[in-house]
C-alpha cells in the first residue's frame, strides 16, 4: 500500500522539500528498556511509565514503552524465572496493544553449552529462535524482529541473521559473531543503514540507589547527541519496595535530564523507523500542497510500525496536513516537523486459538 501526507502550506508558497528526520520525532537518541526472561516487573514498569512523557515534537503526548523478552522451553510455572507462567496470550496482546514490543529471548535459554564452534550448536541457536517464534505467533498473533541473546552464548546473531529477524542484543559483544557491532550508535547515514542490527545493552539488576549512578552517564551523552541509541535491560520483578525506589529514582532522573530530547521507545519502533527512513520519498508540490509518498513494498511485510518524522523546508507556513493510507498526522508550523502515523494491528484479529496460558514445552520437542 502507500502512504501518503499531504502538507498544506499558507499562501505565498513557492518552493518545498522533504528529508527524514534521522531519529524519530527528530528526537536525539532512542531509549530502549527491556524486561528479560519475561518478568513481571514489566507491568510494575508499564503503570509507573504512564506518569513519564515526552511529545511527538509537534505537542503530542507520548509515554514510555519498552519490551519484554519471552523464553518459554524452561523454568518453572508461575515463577519470575524464564518466563513460564507469568504472561499468557492475552497478556502479551494487551501489551502489544498499549504499544509495547515482545522480544525472542530463545525457546530454552540455553544453546551451544558445550562447543560453540560446531555445527550442532549452530543449529541449536536456530531451533531455539523457531520455537520461541512459533509460540508467541501462534498464540499472541505477533512476528517478533528481535533476538535476545540466552547468557553469553554464540551463534545467536547470526542465526537471527538467517532468519531475517532484524536485531540481535547482548550486554556484551562478546557472544556476537558477525559485525558491525552498534555500541551507543547506529548509522546516521541513510545509505549505510544495515537491514541487520547487532547492539549492546547496559544491564542491571541491583535496584539500589548506589547502583543506579552508573547509567546517569551514559544517559546524559544520549542527550548530549554523543550517542543515539542507549539500550538497558533488567530481570527485576520490582516487587521490593526499595527496588521499586530505586528504579522509580532512576527514571526520574532520565525524565528530567531527557528534557524531551529522547524517544523512550521498544527497539523495534526504533529500529523500523530506521528502516523506513531508508524508503525513497516521491514528492510533489501542487499549488499550495506538498504531496509525500511511500511505498510500504519496499519494506518487509512484518513490519508493524510504519511512523514516519519528515523535515520541511519551505517558504511558507504549514497550514495543514492530511493522511492517506496513514491513520495521522501532527505538526509543527514552527520547526516544520510533519509525523505521519500507521500501525500494522493483524494481532488484533479474533482467533480461537486464543489461549489463557501459553504451553511450557513446545510439543514437538525434548530438551
Ligand atoms: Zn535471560
């Protein structure tokens, strides 16, 4: 399909063009939060988030969303531990629906135990994406894009690879066997932007208020431009009133230093606007419009964000703006912002496989 947005401009108009803003929103940088082994503390994190925002760039409200990382081969039911038992297909669907993402954190959390460079190991890192997969599609109605490395194994990147996901993420780069390897950075070139993402990510489960310094540093260079991207992870269920406080100080702290500079999204809202700004633009100016078009082919069909931040530069005023194909638009007649919004929704459908407790041990497979 194509989306199109057709800015308007107040009388006088002569000359217009469009260019992608680098990051969303024409923010600075992406923050990108991660509950791991599908702990529950995402839905601690999810009610305190509501009270956090920042805004579109065009006066729009936004709050924070993250993702949960799901791992469902073992661990036991109704523990905070690998994730069996605590979210079920609903579950995940209403999180998808609030807008956040559920990441691939590999079916057995485990792989390539023994001797990382054969075959067989490979293979495992493969079986364990595929599995994972097939269980949150078949059952929360979601094409997951990112991988969450299991401990520091090897071969998980570029297993991810071959399956087309589009991102893969560790704490370290070590378990990494492909490169480039994005540590605080991705490109800010169009057209050296990969369609394949290896990133690390900072890692914290001591929730104390000593601990918690170690990520103000890093936070403020992704405000001061010096890097555009700052992944954090945790497995904390925040179920400790003191770790609750420390976590609620610590994004305190990122709310009010961000100063609405940075994009508190999921990694893959992030990563697929970096893929769309990668889409040719046909533009035209008709009288007082301004026309932009693009062609959602040219992106994969699992894409489920298709937001587009576009920079006008132009003689006149934005008057107006208005959609086709996408669902809105927003504006700003002073810095020339236009956002276009589109969300692809197909987990919403209804479906009698809807169950409230997802499998522990995928059927076809023993560990
Ligand atoms: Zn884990």
């Amino acid at each position: 399909m194509k989306l199109t947005l057709k800015v308007k401009f107040k009388p006088g108009i002569t000359t217009a063009t469009a260019a992608y803003a680098p990051i969303k929103y024409d923010k600075v940088g992406y923050f990108c939060f991660q509950f791991d082994d599908g702990s529950k503390g995402f839905l601690v994190a999810d009610n305190l988030w509501n009270s956090y925002s920042y805004t579109d760039g065009c006066g729009n409200v936004k709050h924070y969303k993250g993702s949960v990382g799901m791992n469902r081969g073992t661990g036991v039911p109704g523990s905070n531990d690998y994730s069996a038992g605590v979210f079920n297909g609903p579950d995940l669907i209403g999180l998808i629906n609030k807008g956040h993402d559920v990441e691939n954190h590999s079916y057995y959390h485990t792989g390539n135990t023994n001797n990382p460079s054969t075959d067989k190991d490979k293979d495992d890192a493969t079986i364990n994406i595929i599995l994972e997969h097939d269980i949150i599609d078949k059952y929360a109605y979601y094409k997951m894009r990112g991988v969450i490395v299991p401990q520091n194994y090897t071969a998980f990147d570029t297993a991810a690879e071959r399956l087309k996901y589009l991102w893969c993420i560790s704490q370290g780069a070590a378990p990494f066997e492909g490169t480039p390897i994005y540590q605080g950075n991705i490109p800010a070139e169009v057209n050296t932007i990969p369609n394949f993402y290896r990133l690390t990510r900072f890692y914290n489960d001591n929730w104390d208020n000593s601990s918690i310094e170690a990520y103000k540093a890093p936070f403020n260079s992704l405000v001061a431009g010096t890097t555009n991207i700052m992944p954090m992870f945790t497995h904390s269920t925040l179920d400790v009133p003191s770790n609750l406080a420390a976590f609620t100080s610590l994004f305190d702290y990122f709310n009010t230093q961000a100063n609405d500079k940075v994009a508190f999204i999921s990694l893959r809202e992030a990563l697929e606007y970096d893929q769309i700004r990668k889409v040719p633009v046909s533009s035209s100016l008709i009288g007082d419009t301004l026309s932009l078009t693009i062609n959602t082919e040219d992106l994969t069909d699992v894409t489920r964000f298709f937001d587009t931040s576009f920079k006008i530069t132009a003689d006149a005023e934005i008057d107006s703006v208005t959609v086709d194909g996408y669902t809105s638009a927003t504006f700003n007649p002073t810095t020339g912002l236009v956002n276009g919004f589109y969300q692809k929704k197909s987990w919403l459908k209804d479906s009698p496989d809807a169950i409230q407790e997802l499998p522990v041990k995928h059927s076809k497979f023993t560990i």
